[in-house]
C-alpha cells in the first residue's frame, strides 16, 4: 500500500537523525575522529492522511464501478444496459401456435394442420449514443421448415435531436430491411391483430417488407401529432430477395410513405380496445407507393397478384410486355371506444404502362369490428373484405371477391399478452 510506503521512509529518516544526536552527545576527544555518516537519500515526502484519503476515493469508484457499471432487468423485454455509457440489450420473443383447417373445394391443396405461424425472436437496443437504436428480428416458421429467418434489421438515426436539439422522434434516418411505409394493417404487429391474420385486401394491396432507407418524424406533440414516413426501397414485395446480380431484382427503385395521426384522443396500439378506453379515440392515415417494375427482375416482376384469382400478372401478360408501373394508395381509420373497435380501410391500384394492355384497376375494402363482453378479457369479433377490379382478366371485364369472417378471443393475460 502507498501510505505504507511513505511510513517506511519517514522512519528511515528519523532513525538518521537519532543516531546523529546520540553520537553527538557522547563523542569523546580520546576517541577517533566519528566517521562521517552517510548522508540519506532525498525523498517527497507527502502528508500521509492525503495519500490515503485519495486512496480511499479510488478504491471507492471502483466499487461502485463493479457494482452498478452494467443494470439488467424485465420491462416489456429483459434488458441489460450500461450504467456509465450509452449501450443497451433487450430481448424479447412471442409465438403464434395454430391448428389450420382449409377445405378449397378446388385444385389448391386442402389443409389440416398445427403449425407455428410465428415464432419470432427480437434483439433491439442503442448503441453509442441514444440516438442510434438497432432492431433485429429472428422468425422462425414451420412453413419455411423450421429454419430461422433474418425477418427485419436495421437502424435509426434520430438526426433531429442529435444535430438539431429537436425532442426526441421529430425527425430522423432509418436504413436496413423492415415494413416500409404505407398501409394500416401492415404496420401493426402481427401479435396486435384482432383476428389470427391479416384479410385478403390486406394483403393482396400490400407492399410488405424491403431494403431500403426512409425519413421519418412527427409534426406537433402526442396526443395529436403526425405521424410521417417516406422511402426509397429495392422495390414492392422484395423484402426476401437476393439483392446481388441474381435476377431476382430489376434495376429500378420503388418509393413509398404514410402519414396518421390521432384526430381525437389517444388511439395507442394494435386492433382491439384492450385498453378499455374510456373516451372515443379515433386513427386516421393514408399511404401510397409506386414502383416501375421491370421484366429482368423475374422474381420482382412476378409479386404482384391480381383480383379474384390471385394470379400473378406476370403469368397474364403477353410475353412482350417487359414492364408496367404499380401505384397503390390506401387510406384507413380506427376508432375506439370502451371495449368497442371499428376499423375500416379502403385500397385503390392502378396498373399501367404495359403496352397493349390497358390500364387495370383494383378496389378493396377492410370493415372490422370487435367488442369486448367481458372488458379486457373476453373478445367477440366479424370483418368483411371485399376486391373489385379487372387485372385478373386484363381489362376485359371486372372480378371480385368476398371475405366474411367471425371469431373471439379470450385475453389470458394482458401483459405480458397471452391469448386464444
């Protein structure tokens, strides 16, 4: 120990300057001349309650440090965070167990089966400055054969309130593959669905997953704030693809946005009014994307499915029409109100572009209800989906379809959510 050290030499010296006293008071003239003693080494000498109060401070911090450098722990997610820098872990998961029964009546294959529809896997967090978070998400499928997929991955850059001293979340740079911007239904979380999937227009007007990157923020504070995003992306559909010279891609990008906002009151999240509210909360939003798609991506060229029989158009057009031009645009509202919700949606694409092939247009339509019998427990719910349009036929006349579905759900648990 330092304070031991400094002792030690503290001694040394007052040992010299005994022994200098003591042959001083006995030196006798008869006796030899005294040896000239030797003269001891300088030494800095510091007040030794200094040294071991700084020693005290140190040994303080470290203790301290081995403490409290890292915090963990279960909010939404467990979590492990450092304490002293900004670094942060969480990791979550959920599952989606199912028994599926389809009879087609047709050539499409029946079905009878369990199966994990979802079985997802999340690491999110931030890293070196709060300001730039990750997200990762693992899904493993038993449709995909039990393996693992990189379902979304990337990062955001809070730019505004990094450069800008904006609050937190007006203003910011996401890249990487997730749901890009554009319909209601696809935004919201597959474990925040009232019904086990997604409707038929839901689907056949959606644009899913790419890589790309976006801004995004919000105007004004919540409640009430909009709610904005619009991206540059490899293209509708893509988010599965090889993005290397594999022919899957064409050499065109696709742009896409949505814009929502709460008109009255707090909507929060997902489908259902779980949350009881008390008050009347309702949603707007609105989207659009719009893509030239290009023969030389043939996996890109052939992810748009058409009305009624859900045909690809690639598999309809003749074989020197090369590319066509999608746009889609939705436009949807929610409202909740003590264990009532009511969501309605409406799609509208037009497909041109195509040579001999006139201009195609499909409608769809999503209204949704559910109400809570038992408030935050037991669910009963019905929807209709409905598609009009030509592009199964080429312009030759209209098709369409019909979903009507019913169902409930018993919420076992709110959070963390467990329900049938």
């Amino acid at each position: 120990m330092r304070w031991f050290g400094v002792l030690s030499k503290l001694i040394f010296v007052a040992a010299n300057l005994f022994a200098v006293v003591v042959y001083a008071q006995t030196e006798d003239a008869s006796l030899p001349p005294a040896p000239r003693l030797i003269q001891a080494p300088s030494v800095d000498i510091q007040d030794p309650n200094t040294e071991i109060a700084a020693l005290k401070e140190r040994l303080a911090k470290l203790e301290t440090g081995q403490k409290s450098a890292f915090g963990s722990g279960y909010n939404n997610g467990f979590f492990i965070e450092s304490v002293e820098s900004p670094f942060r872990l969480k990791m979550d998961a959920w599952l989606q167990f199912r028994h599926a029964y389809f009879n087609t009546g047709s050539p499409t294959p029946d079905e009878n089966e369990f199966e994990f529809e979802r079985a997802r896997l999340i690491f999110s967090g931030h890293a070196f400055t709060e300001n730039l978070d990750y997200f990762l998400q693992l899904d493993g499928d038993s449709d995909g054969g039990h393996g693992a997929d990189f379902f979304d991955y990337y990062l955001t850059f809070d730019l505004g309130n990094e450069l800008l001293d904006y609050e937190k979340g007006q203003f910011g740079i996401r890249v990487g593959k997730w749901k890009v911007p554009f319909n209601r239904a696809r935004a919201e979380s597959g474990k925040d669905l009232s019904f086990t999937d997604r409707s038929v227009s839901s689907v056949i007007f959606d644009i899913n997953r790419s890589l790309g990157m976006s801004l995004f923020g919000k105007i004004g504070c919540d409640p009430g704030a909009i709610n904005w995003e619009v991206a540059l992306i490899n293209g509708l559909h893509t988010g599965g693809f090889r993005t290397s010279r594999a022919g899957e891609l064409d050499h065109n990008l696709a742009t896409s946005g949505r814009i929502s906002t709460d008109i009255i009151g707090d909507y929060g999240k997902g489908e259902s009014d779980l949350a009881f509210h008390e008050n009347l909360a309702i949603q707007l939003g609105g989207g659009f994307a719009v893509s030239r798609i290009e023969r030389d991506g043939l996996r890109e060229f052939a992810s748009i499915r058409t009305i009624d029989s859900g045909a690809t158009l690639a598999s309809l057009l003749p074989a020197n029409v090369n590319s066509y031009t999608v746009a889609l645009y939705t436009v949807d509202m929610g409202l909740k109100y003590q264990g009532w919700s009511l969501i309605a949606d409406y799609y509208f694409r037009q497909l041109t572009n195509m040579g001999p092939v006139p201009a195609l247009s499909d409608h769809g339509l999503l209204l949704q209800t559910g109400y809570f019998v038992v408030p935050e427990k037991f669910e009963v719910l019905s929807r209709w989906a409905r598609g009009v349009g030509d592009s199964s036929t080429l312009g030759v006349s209209e098709r369409s379809y019909d979903e009507l579905g019913f169902g409930f759900v018993w919420y076992i648990r709110a959070e963390p959510q467990i329900h049938v």
